[in-house]
C-alpha cells in the first residue's frame, strides 16, 4: 500500500498517526507527494486530487481521512476507530465534529493566506480566525475530558492536528491565555505515533 500526502497536510499527518497506532508502518510506503498540479497523473485514477489518498495493491484508491482511518482499523483488530464504541457516544461524537470542524476552518484559512495578496478575502479569513478562536476557547474547557485523554482516538487527534497547524500559520496564535490546551498539546506533542508521524523537514 502506499499512502500520498504532502508535507504540510494536516488531514494526512492524522493517518500517518493512525498508521503507526495500528502498527501498520512496515505495511505502508509513504509518498510525499504536491498536489494543485493538473499534470499529475495521478488525476487519471485520483480525480479529486485531494490528499491524503491511500493506494492499494490492486491499484485501488481510498481517499478521504476518516475513509482511510477506518481501512486502517479494519487491517488490525481490535478495532480503536472505525467500530469502537465511542461511534455510538454521543457527546463523544460531538467533541470529534467539533475537532474536525477546527481543522476543516484552519485548513480554509490556511489556504486562503497562501494565494496572492490581492486574491485574498479579509471576510474568509476573519471568519475563519473568529471560529478557530472559538473552538479554541471551547478546547481550554476540555482538555481534561476523558475523551481526550488516554489511547488516542479520532477526538484528540483531529485536536492535536488543528493545533498543529499553528506551524504553517503563525496568526492562529492559540496559546495566549489557554494554558491548559497549551499543556495538553505539549503532552500530546510526545507521544510516539505523534511525534514519528510528522512530516520530515
Ligand atoms: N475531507 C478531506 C480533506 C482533505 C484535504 O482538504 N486535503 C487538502 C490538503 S490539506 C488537499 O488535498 N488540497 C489540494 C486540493 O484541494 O487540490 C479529508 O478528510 O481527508
């Protein structure tokens, strides 16, 4: 199998974590791939062009993360994503679409800022920065919630990548006044899935 990403992609940061969660890493060659080239040909069997992308050995392709998580899950049992019972918690549930929406927002701004200057819209980013401050604000209450604490789970993951996108984005200044995201977030920071995932320099 061979799992396309790029460097800066938070979405395929999550399953390279999920990847070595599983213990999946001999498994699965790695490609470090750009996308937005309408030359690639990878288009011709990937339309979307969107990463990450998982290739199987058939020359199937799976795109989408939670699509990807839940094959990875499927390949090892016990099952820690796909069929665990946090898919029936409700309010489990909830803090996972609230963490997914952060990334999903951030992911929006990020992309927005790297456009050219006059191609830029204040109002996307402005509401982008207003979400994420918020989601943020929403986090500092949370981060001793069980459900963000022990083995990791798609809840604290897609949190951790949303905060990680501070990287590539220096104005989703996070940490001033949320002390606690910032120790949760250091504390995550190293784990050994999460810290071997991380894009090589
Ligand atoms: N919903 C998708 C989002 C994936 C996504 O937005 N990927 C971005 C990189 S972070 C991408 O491939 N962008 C290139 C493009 O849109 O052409 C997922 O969960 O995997």
């Amino acid at each position: 199998m061979k799992l396309l990403g790029t460097k800066t992609s938070p979405y395929a940061r999550l399953t390279r974590i999920v990847l070595l969660e599983k213990g999946l890493e001999n498994q699965v060659e790695l490609i470090w791939t750009k996308t937005r080239n309408p030359d690639d040909p990878i288009l011709a069997v990937h339309p979307s062009g969107r990463v990450p992308v998982l290739i199987l050995d058939d020359g199937t392709t799976l795109e989408d993360t939670p699509v990807i998580v839940d094959y990875f899950d499927s390949l090892v049992s016990p099952a820690r994503f796909a069929g665990s019972s946090d898919r029936v918690d409700w309010r489990y549930r909830d803090i996972e679409a609230k963490a997914r929406a952060m990334m999903d927002g951030l992911s929006v701004w990020a992309r927005e800022v790297i456009r050219p200057a006059d191609e830029q819209s204040p109002t996307i980013i402005d509401h982008e920065r207003l979400r994420a401050a918020r989601l943020a604000d929403y986090f500092e209450t949370l981060t001793d919630a069980q459900e963000l604490n022990g083995p990791l789970t798609m809840a604290p993951i897609y949190l951790f990548g949303s905060l990680d996108v501070e990287r590539r984005l220096p104005a989703f200044d996070w940490r001033a006044g949320r002390p606690k995201l910032v120790a949760w977030h250091a504390r995550v920071s190293e784990l050994p899935s999460v810290k071997e995932s991380a894009a090589p320099a």
